[in-house]
C-alpha cells in the first residue's frame, strides 16, 4: 500500500510511511485520531481501548503543533532468520577451524597478535575475542580511516593496506580525492577551513595561543570563555549556562553531581554511553524505560511514587529522567511535550541531552525545544555538545543561575579539566552567532533551510528505492538498515569504491539482526551531491540486495526535479515553470485526493466500527448486569448458609464445652477426695511417730534415774556425771 502524505496545522506536506515496527510492511492503524506508532495528526478524540505497555502511541494530541512522523519498518522474517543463520554458520566453522588450526592441519588466515605481544593480558573475554577475530577482524579496514583534509561535504582519504589480515595497516602513499562525506556530524556545514569562522579562530590564536594549560578555577579562565557561556545562555533562552572541554564528559561527569543516593533515574534504553556511564556513577537507582514509549516512563514513574525506595519504602529523594533531542544510532527525536507533561505531573526532573539535536533542528536551530515551540525553562537541564552543529568541540549545560552555580563548585569536570582551547570558544561563538544571525547576515538562515530540505529529499529518495529507513522525517540522522552481518564490510568498501565515504555499525552497538548503515546529512551538501550518492547507494543496493522494504514503491520522479537548488525554484517565474514541477504537482494533486479518498473510507469504516461497538457495549452491559443480580442471589444464599453453618457449630461447640465444663468438675472433685484421704492417713501417721518418740524418751529419763542411783547406792562412792550419760547414750 502505498504511503499516504498529510499535512500538518501549519500546511507542511509530511512525505512517508506512517508506521512504527509494523507486521507484514502494514501500515498501522489510526487510533484517537493519531496514526499509531509516533505518527500524530490532530484529528477529534474518538473513544478507544486503553493503549498498553508495548502499544507506542502519542496520546497526548493537544501537545503537539504539527506532524510528528517516525518510521521504524518491522525487520522483515526472512531477513531475520537468514541473518541468524548466518551468524550461526559464523560461529560453527569459526569454532572449527580454530580447532583445525589449533592441531596444525589449517593454515591461520585471520588476524592474530604478533608474536611480541604473546605475553600481553588477555584484553577480551572468550567469545569476544571469537568475535572480534571472525568477524571484526575481517571487516576492521571499513573504520578508523585516515583522514587528509577537512571534513566537509568532500573530503580526502589516505590509502591502506594490512599483510597480516587487517590487525595492522600500512599507508601506500595514495590518497583518494574528493570523497563524499556521509558519515560526519557536520550538520550545518561549520567544518570549513575558510570563512568567518575559520578566520575567527586564527585571530584568536595569535592572540590567546592554542591552549590554556590551568583549569578555569586556577589561571585558565579567558573573557572568551565568559563571552560564549553568556551567549549560549541567550541562545538556549535560559537563565545562565556552563561550557566545557569535552562533550562525553559533560554528561558523565556532571550526572553524578546532581544525584546520588536515594535518588531515582529513568533512562531511555537508547541513551547515549556517556548518559549512561554518569548515571552509574552517580550511585543512583537505575530503572530503564522502553525506548520513546511514554506509556513505559509512566509507569516506572508510578511506581516510584507509589512504592518508593527499595526496603525502606521511603521517597524517593529526586527523580531524574533521561533523554536525548536526537537519537544517533536511531534517528529518532524525543517526545519531549510528553516527557514535559508528565514529568510535571509526577514531580521529576527532566535532564535532556542536545547534541545531535541542537543547531540542527528547529526553525532557529534551538534543538528540539525550538523544534516543538516550547519553553526552554519547562527543561529542568539542557545540555548538548559543540562538536557537531557548531564543527567544534566541548559541551554545554544550561538551565536556572541556582543549578549552574552548583555545578561549578560540585562538577568534576568544571573543577579538575582543563580550559577550552581558545581557537575552539572562538569558533563556537562565531558560529553561534551566525546561526543566531547576530553576525548581520541571513547565512544562519539558509544553512537550517538547506539541512531541513536536504534531510527531507535524502530520506524521500531513499524510502522510493526500497530501502528500509528509521527515524523521524526531519532528523538528519539516517539509519538505513544492512541486517547481515557479511553485508556491513560488503557496503563500505563498495561505497568507498565509488567515492562515498559511510559508517557501517554492527553488533554490539546495534541489536545483533539490525546492523545498519548510518548517513548524516549536512547543509554543506548540494543537491548534485545528494544525487551522486543516492545513485551508488541504489546501485550498492541492487549488488548486495539492500532494498528489503515491503511497501509498494513509489514511482521515481524525473531525476531533473531535484537537480536544481532552492535559490533557483524560488527565482523562477511563474511563466516559466519547468515540466518536471508540474509533474510533482500533478502526482501532489493525485496523493491529495487519494488521501481525502481513504480518508473518508476512514471516517465511515471508524462509524460503523463505533457503532459496532456501541452495540457491542450495551450488550455486554446487559449481560453484566444479569450476571451481578445471578452473583447477587448466590452470594445472599452463600452468606445465609454460613451463618446457619456457623449458629449450628456455636450451639455443638457451647454443648461440648459444657460437657468438658462437667468432666473437669468430677476428676477435680474426686482428685481433691483423694488427696483428703493421703493428707488424713500422713497426719494418723506423723501422730504415731510423735507418740512413740514421746515414750521412748520417757523410757531413757527413767532409765537415767535408775542409773543414777544404782551407781550412787552400789558404786564406788564417787558420781561421773558424764560417764552416766555416755552409758546413757550407748543403751539408748
């Protein structure tokens, strides 16, 4: 089915697929008046099913001004089996012939260590040094490519060879000429050695010397470096800002100082390594929410709320989430009145990173923020990068005086890194300037049109050719997919033979089924570039069998359409209108109308599917209502049951109690009689024995007496008194 085009509030012809990982190259279908999968189109609300976890819907319709178009093809079965196959025979005759060579009956073939370096540390775990030998290895020539000149649309490439299957490279002293850049970040054509910039920063040179060599708190603080945080901050429409060296360690060195323990951060699974690596850092709890899905973050950010810290249930101390304006391996641009919306309502912290997206979207090349008309201060913190829109280096991050003046003092990479290089502030702040147009010219201006026209015709011709291509329209960022693993190296080299230079991406930087291959447009591009490598990218295409989109393809255009820059279509006399304008004209009508077509087969299908439901919804309404009064009834029995049940059994246990009540009465009666009788017969007993013991002592006084006087009257005359009781005790 071929795409449809639509139009958004402000009249802009959106030209593509309207589809998000759709089954069998479908498109998907339209709910709440919004084509599924990040396709948004403001159309009245209509009564749907709740959008679940894994639907990727924009429900938030009022958010957005204009079209928001993302296209991510569902990744064709055939192509995902065959690429499994082949990483599977991959790994089988890699693990076999390393068997064979390990016996000596192979000859090694592939890139191994020199032999000074046999006794080095391992730097690789077991399979990824099986990976890196088998396949990275064999490809290692399509990266790292030494480059002679600057890096603009064109560019010059030194020659290499490799003798030891590509762990090594030699130079051979050629040099390709006039290579067309695809692969660089230089998307507003900044990376110039001639112009104002480039003369800016040679001035800067010879007055401040190439480098600082102090941090910015010690002796490495210049007006130059007041002079661009100033004006990034008037840039970016925020309170104050902060630049530094390096644009990886902006985020992975200041992350850590705005949370820490106890704090909660929700980072897109797609985020860049450097967001990545500060959020570890930083102590914090880590969640990951589904890429671009907003019914995801919900719900983590639900959870946080309701369930709070780990054991302790305590809240959270600071929710922080995570996002990027542009995603670099995915094209895709950030949700971003969503994020605001619900970072509000759930009292989080948004911290979005701009580097691909700042200077390269918008209508004034504010990033993303520009791009969607909002407010830079409903962004909690901004950062972005130097190194791409601006053909510099370093980054930034911007938001309110408070938050700015904190990291100065807590951020490691304000306080330990070195100073920006003084050529490099001056080229930003002349850059800046232009794109701001601060510099009295319109040069800003043309260079965003120029990109935005350029990213939208380097997408639309790739999409008619078959291609299968992600990201959002307007993103100049252009994954194109390569699938195979064989056909990452395969599309490099016979892009380079054609003098294109590209960058391939694999496995692990991508899932392992969606190696692709990555353009980047520029507005340094002219169309007659474009054209060039649109024709070896369709003639690369047909060799390695690259065009897997199932969508009906469009017929091409005359090739004679896009051969003229916008300057000269907007010179042109209405007289004199070429033919091939009024071709596309023509073919516009023809979409139009086939549009309004489906679009009232549309409108009446989603009438009779609501009134369907409609029906579908009383009756199922009486049917509950039915079944409540049937479970009404039951529970009533049920409970009248159980309270004769539980009578009946109060009566039997009250019997039985009584009962036990009787039983114990007895046994302790007659246990109290027989005690009586035991205590009776002990006392009968103890008053014999007092009675006897009583006559017994009579019986020894009296025989003491008689003693006494048989001794006194028979005696020798004399009484022992002591003699007479030890008689006395020995008797006795």
């Amino acid at each position: 089915m071929p795409p449809s085009m639509t139009k958004s509030s402000a009249n802009k012809q959106i030209n593509g697929d309207v589809c998000h990982r759709t089954s069998n190259g479908k498109t998907s279908s339209r709910r709440n008046g919004f084509v599924k999968n990040h396709c948004l189109f403001q159309q009245p609300q209509q009564k749907s099913r709740r959008p679940s976890e894994n639907d990727h819907v924009v429900r938030n319709a009022s958010l957005y001004n204009k079209a928001f178009v993302e296209q991510f093809e569902e990744t064709p079965l055939l192509v995902a089996v065959l690429t499994y196959v082949g990483y599977g025979i991959l790994t089988i005759f890699g693990y076999l012939r390393d068997f064979l060579r390990h016996w000596g009956m192979e000859k090694c073939h592939v890139a191994r260590e020199r032999e000074e370096q046999k006794d080095f540390v391992p730097l690789y775990q077991d399979f990824e040094n099986f990976y890196t030998r088998n396949l990275y290895m064999r490809i290692r020539d399509n990266w790292n490519r030494p480059i002679c000149s600057v890096p603009g649309a064109k560019m010059d490439l030194l020659e290499r060879a490799s003798k030891d299957y590509n762990w090594t490279f030699q130079h051979t002293g050629k040099v390709v000429k006039d290579v067309i850049n695809m692969g660089s970040y230089n998307y507003l054509g900044f990376a110039e050695n001639t112009g104002r910039c480039a003369d800016a920063a040679t001035e800067s040179t010879h007055e401040y010397g190439v480098g600082v060599g102090s941090t910015r708190y010690e002796m490495g603080n210049l007006d130059l470096h007041e002079d661009l945080e100033q004006l990034v901050a008037r840039f970016l429409g925020v309170e104050s800002s902060m630049a530094f060296g390096m644009g990886f360690a902006t985020n992975s060195m200041n992350i850590p100082a705005l949370a820490g323990k106890g704090c909660l951060i929700l980072s897109d699974e797609l985020n860049h390594a450097s967001l990545v690596l500060g959020a570890r850092l930083s102590g914090s709890i880590i969640r990951v929410f589904k890429h671009n899905n907003m019914v995801s973050l919900e719900k983590l950010l639900r959870d946080a709320i309701v369930h709070g810290q780990p054991r302790t249930r305590r809240p959270w101390k600071k929710i922080l989430i995570l996002v990027e304006g542009i995603y670099s391996m995915e094209g895709s641009i950030v949700r971003l009145p969503e994020v605001i919306a619900l970072k509000e309502r759930y009292k989080a912290f948004l911290y979005l990173d701009e580097a691909h997206s700042i200077g390269a979207l918008g209508p004034r090349g504010g990033g993303v923020v520009d791009y969607f008309g909002l407010d830079p201060k409903d962004v909690d913190i901004m950062m972005g990068t130097f190194t791409k829109s601006f053909g510099a280096a370093g980054g930034y991050i911007g938001g309110k005086r408070e938050l700015i003046d904190y990291l100065r003092s807590h951020s490691h990479s304000a306080i330990y890194a070195t100073s920006m290089s003084p050529p490099v502030s001056q080229q930003i702040i002349t850059s800046m300037k232009i794109i701001m147009g601060e510099d009295g010219t319109t040069l800003g201006g043309v260079r965003l049109r120029q990109l935005s026209e350029n990213t939208t015709y380097f997408r639309r011709k790739l999409r008619e050719m078959g291609f299968i291509i992600y990201g959002n329209d307007d993103s100049p960022v252009v994954p194109m997919m390569l699938y195979m693993p064989a056909k990452i190296g395969a599309f490099g080299r016979e892009m380079l033979k054609r003098n294109i230079g590209t960058v391939v991406v694999g496995f692990p930087a991508t899932p392992i089924i969606e190696s692709r291959a990555r353009f980047c447009v520029s507005a340094a591009h002219t169309r007659d570039i474009l054209d060039t490598a649109l024709e070896a990218i369709s003639e690369v295409g047909d060799v390695l069998q690259l065009k897997y989109s199932r969508h009906q393809r469009r017929p091409h255009l005359p090739s004679s359409l896009g051969s003229w820059s916008s300057e000269e279509s907007l010179l042109q006399e209405p007289n004199h209108v070429k033919p091939s304008v009024i071709v596309a004209h023509r073919l516009t009508d023809r979409r139009e109308e086939d549009g309004k077509k489906k679009g009232g087969r549309r409108e009446e299908d989603g009438r009779k599917m609501g009134r369907r439901r409609e029906e579908g919804g009383r009756k199922t309404g009486r049917i509950r209502e039915e079944d409540g009064r049937t479970t009404g009834r039951r529970r009533e029995e049920d409970w009248r049951k159980t309270g004769r049940r539980r009578e009946e059994d109060g009566k039997k246990t009250e019997g039985r109690r009584e009962e036990d009540g009787r039983k114990t009465g007895r046994r302790r009666e007659e246990d109290g009689r027989k005690t009586g009788r035991r205590q009776e017969e002990d006392a009968r007993k103890t008053g014999g024995r007092q009675e006897e013991d009583r006559y017994q002592g009579l019986f020894l006084e009296v025989l003491f007496v008689f003693t006494s006087l048989i001794i006194l009257f028979c005696g020798t005359g004399s009484f022992d008194m002591n003699l007479c009781l030890n008689c006395v005790s020995s008797r006795a």
